[in-house]
C-alpha cells in the first residue's frame, strides 16, 4: 500500500512538473476579424477630397496574434485602416484587457495604411462614421479577446530577406523648373514628392529606401503554420475603383502567403507597415505602363509572399523565447503657424467658393487656422518589444525610412524592424535634414505637425527602450 502511494506521488509529482515546464514555453493564438464596413455608404480617407464608399472589392480585417510566455502575454493587432487616432486604440485596449487580463502596455496596435478603407479620424475632408468607429473599436478588443482564447503551444521563428525591386523612394530633387509653388504659396521646396515618371526634370531620390522584408513565423508544436507577422517599408499599392474599400496589397499579402505555407482556414498572415513614409512602388525613371484593377497588388503581393516562403521553408523554430516589452510616452512641440500664415490662410478660406469641397490649397489653409488654435505639444506612445533576439519599435507615425534604418543598425537587438502607425496616429516622421527639403511630406497640417526635431527625440527614446529589453534575461 505504501509503496502504491508512494509510486502514485512520484506520479503526480512528474505530472505537475511537466506541466509547470509546459507553461514557460511558447504559446499563441492568432484570428482575423472582418472589419468591412455593416452599411454603406461611407467616407474613406486618403485623398483631399471626400470619398464615399458603396461596397468592398475585398475583405478588410483586424489581425491578431497572440504570444505568452510564462507569466508575459503580448498582443499585436494590424487593422486594415488607413490610420486610427490613439483615442480609439486605448478604447479597445480597455476593452480587451479587462476580458483577458492582458496589460495594456503589452497590446501593440496598428494600421496598414490602406488609401481604401473607412475613414475613422478626421482628415481632410472626410468624415468618419460614429458607428463605424464604435464597430471598429469593439472590433479590435475582439480580436485581442479571441486571439488570447485560442493560446496553445507554439514555435517561433524570425528572419530578415532584402527585396528592394518594390520600394523607391518618392522624394525627389528636380531640375531648375520641376518644384512647383507650394499650398502656402511660396517656392521655397527643394524636393517634389511624385515627381513625373520618366521626366528630364529628375535628379536624384532624396532619400534611402530601406529593402526588408522582416518575418515573425509561428507554428503550432507540431508544425503546422499558425501566424505570420511580416512587415515591409511601403506605403501601399493602390490601383481600385474609387468607391470601393480594399485592404490593397497587405491583404493580399496576407491571403497569398497563407497559400505559400500550407495553412488552414485558422491560419493568420499579416503584413504591417514599417518605415514608409517617403516610399512608394512607383520608380520614377520610367514611365509606367497603366494597369487594370487589382493587378499590381496582386504582383507585389505575389513577390512579397514568394520572397518570404523562400524565407520561411528554411528556419529553424524554437520554443523556448524571452519576451519583454517597453512602454513609454513622450511630449514633442507642435509647429504653429506664425500670424502671417495665418492671416494668409483666413483670406483663402473667405475666399472659399464651395466650403464644403475645398481646394488642395484651401484644405491646407484651414488646417492652419485649426492648427493655430491646437496646444503646444502632444503626447505620443511609443513602445518597444523583445522576442528572444528580435527586436520590435511601434512609433504612431508615418516615418522615413532613413529614421528606421538608423534605429535597425543601432538597435541592441538583431534583427529589428519598426511598426509604424502604432497606437495612434501623429502625422508623418521626417527627419530635420528632410524638413529643411520642405515637400509634401513636411507641409503643416494635421498630418504633419510634430517639432522639426521630433524624429531624434523619438528614435532616442526607442533606441534606450530596447536597451530596456534586451537586458531582460533568457
């Protein structure tokens, strides 16, 4: 009897304490959740004019992917949106921790920065739907919630690969002639952003273009694909009707990388933005051939995915990772319009024939009255996190690829890659050698606003928050 008892001990004693060491390896969790629009029509952002969408030519979602560790969860989310404010993120982060338990300093949420989606934050001139924006927002906890439901063991994986042939830089110097007066009306630009394809006018990109596809893969334990996080510095495609919503390239990406790897219907391909704020796919030295509907998407989408397979079929998974993550925020200046500006714009906008469908120039004038009545700073999140040797940065921003290459070549952590749009939005993130350029992309308005100096501030911060991490020990 005693020896019954003692055998039945050793047992349970075993049973508990492969249990114990089952939790403190990896698990996840990954699901889409459809975020098209319940009712059309409604606005879409990205163009100074409103747009308003009749149906979807594809599937918008909200991607989540889930990862624990011992005691540490962590949370992505990717939206197919073009941008989302930080107030509808905190909601859904309020949301999804009080389901799940998750901190909300570990949930990193983001856009795609599709020019095909509804509008959620006010820009230009369109104008987001309440219930659009309360439907997103629940959808996202949603996300969260049911990606953390469906934690089970795991193994992960990471690589970078270079695929340049799809990102150029938009920035450009051009010939005496090739800048043209600005919104504010002056000419002081040095560098068109667009510049015509193929012209005589053009020199040289202003800027670097930064190749890499960056690929978080995770597996089940026995091998079999459960997510995959990507992330490449492109704006996006573009190439849809007008009045349709489409989540352009980054869905497809998603869709044709699922096909590459095998996986079922519970499978989650993302593709996240990284520094792309002056990249495009267009390469300005020759002309470009039109296109049908769809097509280029379809074709980068096709290289991306291709590229990343020939990535994933050779990495080697594991499951014991340390996972760490920082959150911070920080105050940066707001650059304020000077009372000549804004007496310039006030007599366009009284001048204004239709104010309900402004010029090019006349939405940059109020965004100069609406600018000079804004406070002197914001704050910003920004957030850093550590998967085993991987390194991850969110910045809420549109940043240049010149500021992520700079935080991926000092980073702590090989590899690191940078989510942009994170957590909120705050215009775009030039550096002060691009500001002094002037262009498109450093012109004041509710998309560009933040001090000259805020991209050195910020990759300060994030460059000390990986440091933060990576002294995490295995």
């Amino acid at each position: 009897m005693y020896r019954l008892i003692l055998c039945f001990t050793l047992l349970l004693t075993c049973s508990l304490t492969v249990s114990a060491a089952a939790d403190d390896l990896l698990q996840a969790g990954a699901v889409k959740v459809n975020i098209n629009p319940p009712k059309y029509p409604v606005s879409m952002v990205g163009s100074f004019q409103d747009r308003q969408a009749t149906g979807a030519h594809d599937t918008l979602h909200a991607r989540a992917l889930v990862l624990k560790n011992g005691d540490t969860r962590v949370a992505f989310v990717v939206c197919d949106i073009c941008l989302i404010s930080r107030e509808i993120f905190d909601a859904a982060k309020a949301i999804a921790a009080q389901k799940t338990g998750i901190p909300t300093s570990h949930m990193l949420t983001s856009a795609t920065h599709t020019h095909t989606a509804p509008a959620v934050t006010p820009l230009a001139q369109c104008t987001p739907s309440p219930e659009y924006v309360q439907f997103l927002t629940e959808s996202i906890a949603q996300a969260i919630i049911k990606a953390n439901s469906r934690l089970a063991s795991a193994q992960i994986a990471w690589a970078v690969v270079p695929e340049p042939a799809e990102v150029n830089n938009r920035r450009w110097y051009v010939k005496e002639g090739g800048i043209r007066p600005n919104p504010f009306g002056k000419t002081t630009d040095k560098v068109r952003m667009n510049p015509p394809r193929g012209s005589d006018l053009l020199i040289k990109p202003a800027g670097p273009t930064d190749p890499d596809i960056s690929i978080l893969s995770v597996q089940h334990a026995d091998g079999r694909p459960l997510a995959l996080l990507a992330n490449y510095s492109l704006h996006y495609v573009g190439g849809l009707p007008p009045n349709q919503v489409s989540a352009d390239y980054f869905g497809e990406f998603a869709r044709q990388v699922k096909e590459r790897l095998g996986g079922d219907e519970t499978f989650v391909g993302i593709m996240s933005n990284g520094s792309s704020g002056d990249i495009n796919n267009i390469n300005f030295r020759e002309p470009r051939p039109r296109a049908g509907v769809f097509e280029r998407i379809t074709a980068v989408a096709k290289v991306i995915a291709d590229r990343t397979y020939r990535a994933v079929k050779d990495l080697k998974y594991r499951r014991d990772v340390t996972l760490a993550m920082e959150e911070r925020t920080l105050d940066l200046g707001i650059r304020k319009p000077n009372a000549e500006e804004v007496k310039y714009a006030k007599a366009l906008l009284a001048a204004a024939k239709d104010p309900e469908k402004l010029t090019t120039n006349e939405v940059y004038a109020r965004e100069t009255v609406n600018i000079d009545q804004w406070p002197g700073s914001v704050n910003l999140k920004l957030q850093a996190l550590r998967i085993g040797d991987l390194g991850i940065v969110a910045i809420p921003c549109e940043v240049f690829a010149e500021i992520g290459l700079e935080i991926k070549q000092k980073s702590p952590l090989k590899p690191t890659f940078v989510i942009a749009l994170a957590n909120g939005y705050n215009g775009y993130l030039p550096t002060p050698e691009q500001h002094i350029l002037q262009g498109y992309e450093t012109w004041r308005s509710s998309w560009s606003y933040l001090e000259v100096d805020a991209s050195v501030k910020i990759t300060e911060q994030v460059l000390s928050m990986l440091k933060q991490v990576d002294q995490k020990q295995e």
